[in-house]
C-alpha cells in the first residue's frame, strides 16, 4: 500500500522548511549555546501557523491534521530539533486538552 501527501499536507512542510531556512539557520548555534527557551521564537512559529496543526480548526487553530504536524515537525528537526521537539510537546498537551479538558480550560489554553 502507497501513500501519498495532498497538495494541502505538504504546504506545511514547506513553509516550515522555508521557515527554518529564513529563521532558524542564522540562529540555531546561539539557541543551543544559550539554553533559553526561544519565547520570541515560539512566538513566530504560532503566527506562521505552526502550532495546533493537529487539533480540530474550530478549536481556533490551524487545523491541517496530525500529517501535516509531522511534515511541519519533520522539516523543522533537520535544521533545530530543539524547536521541532517544542512543537510536538505543545501538540501533545493541545491534543489532551481538546480531547478531555473542560471548557473552562479550553477557553484558557
């Protein structure tokens, strides 16, 4: 069995390649010389829509779905895997609150 990505699967995977070509290459050594958490950073990916791949579009998110999350987090390992990890973790906990939080806490998070 063969599987192939639609047009709209890929799209994600490239502008995270090209995101990590504009963004991360110039910075990746200082990010793993400085061991901070890349605030301003984590704050780009959400505006290119990198974040909440996964969770359902009418959480409010970009919901591409869980293939376009592993494109994303795929293209973003090669250059930083520090950054991809940071998205796969904030996918974990997005998807836990989608699926068993409380609205109250769906509304917060």
């Amino acid at each position: 069995m063969s599987y192939y990505l639609t047009e709209a699967q890929k799209n994600p995977g490239q502008r995270a390649h090209d995101f990590a070509d504009e963004f991360l290459v110039p910075i990746v050594a200082d990010l793993d010389r400085g061991q901070v958490f890349p605030k301003a950073l984590i704050a780009q990916l959400a505006a290119h829509d990198f974040l909440g791949l996964a969770v359902p579009e009418q959480s409010g998110v970009a919901g591409a779905g869980f293939v376009s999350h592993i494109e994303v987090v795929q293209a973003l390992s090669r250059t930083c895997p520090a950054i991809a990890s940071i998205i796969n973790n904030h996918a974990l906990f997005a998807y836990a609150i989608d699926h068993w939080g409380s609205e109250a806490q769906k509304s917060q998070y």
